[in-house]
C-alpha cells in the first residue's frame, strides 16, 4: 500500500542523511562518553587490535571503539548543540542536507548554545538488563518539572524504569541531604 512504501521511503532518506552525509554531526559533535576510572576522563579507548579511530564527522570524537565488557564504567553524553559554523556548512545549498533542515527554525536556536545529558553507567551482563545508571537526577518533563517546584527528589517510585536508574528509589540515598533553609 502506498502508506507503508512511503514509510519504507522515508526510513531509508533518514538512514542515508544520518549515516552517509553525517545529518546527526551537525548537531551533536562530540563524542557519546568516555571512560571513568583513575581519572575522570580515562583513557585506554583507542588500544591496538581493536578496531581504529573513524575519521568521520560524529564518530572522529568518539572516545573508544572497544567492545565494552562487564563492569566497565563510562558515561553516556547524548547532546544537542547549535554552532554556527556546523549551521552554516550544513544549511549551505550545495550540501544536501540543505534541503532537509527547517532554515527558520535552526535560525531561531541559533546563539542558544546547546545542552547535554551526562549519565554514569556500568555495564552488567545482557541478561541483568546490560547497564546500572548511576547518575541519579530527574530525567523526565514530570521528574523536572516536580523538582523546579520544590518536590522531594529523589523519588519513591520511579517513573522511568527504562533508564535502568536501580539505585533511585533506595531508602539510603547516596545524595546528601538538602541544606537547610
């Protein structure tokens, strides 16, 4: 039916601006995490035998290409940024990606710098779920939004479990407690 080859059309568009024209750099051009050990960014990301450091925009800043093992600890850092220079490039009419970015709406977030998430993970076995996270501050539009109001953090019940947060709802809480008013 033309609704689901339109929907196939769509995905394969998408698969080729996100990995062929490297449509996810212009927005997040850092790497996705590093390595937490001795020091706050360790190294040992790039070793012989395993595989290279891409030169591709998006993957040259990634901070390893190890498989990751069990009880490796290491950040995950999805973020989204508005630079002008990767703007440029990208909204320039002879780079196909032109064609696919909003021009008024990029041009609305421009100066607004950009925003990252930063999580502290530990990889387990597949079957345990695959990571524990560690980091333990709000997530969610609610989870936000209750804190900005002044509810108690962290919570007795954990509205994203998805984000495998186990240590969230403990009754001993890792956090110290809230200065006093």
């Amino acid at each position: 039916d033309d609704e689901s080859e339109l929907a196939e059309s769509t995905v394969e568009v998408l698969k080729d601006l996100v990995h062929t024209h490297r449509l996810g750099a212009v927005f997040m051009p850092h790497g996705l995490g590093h390595f937490l050990g001795i020091d706050t960014h360790d190294v040992g990301g790039y070793l012989p035998g395993h595989p290279p450091r891409s030169p591709l925009p998006g993957l040259k800043s990634l901070r390893t290409a190890r498989v990751l093992q069990e009880n490796m600890v290491l950040t995950v850092e999805p973020g989204c940024y508005f630079i002008d220079h990767l703007l440029d490039e990208a909204m320039d009419p002879s780079n196909i990606l032109s064609q696919y970015l909003h021009a008024d709406l990029v041009q609305e977030y421009r100066g607004f710098g950009g925003v990252r998430l930063e999580d502290v993970v530990v990889v387990t076995r597949k079957e345990n779920g695959g990571c524990i996270n560690f980091t333990l501050c709000p997530r969610t539009v609610s989870e936000v939004e209750h804190v900005m109001k002044g509810g108690k953090w962290p919570p007795t019940v954990d509205e994203a479990p998805e984000l495998r947060r186990l240590k969230l709802t403990d009754p001993i809480s890792p956090l110290p407690p809230p200065p006093s008013a």
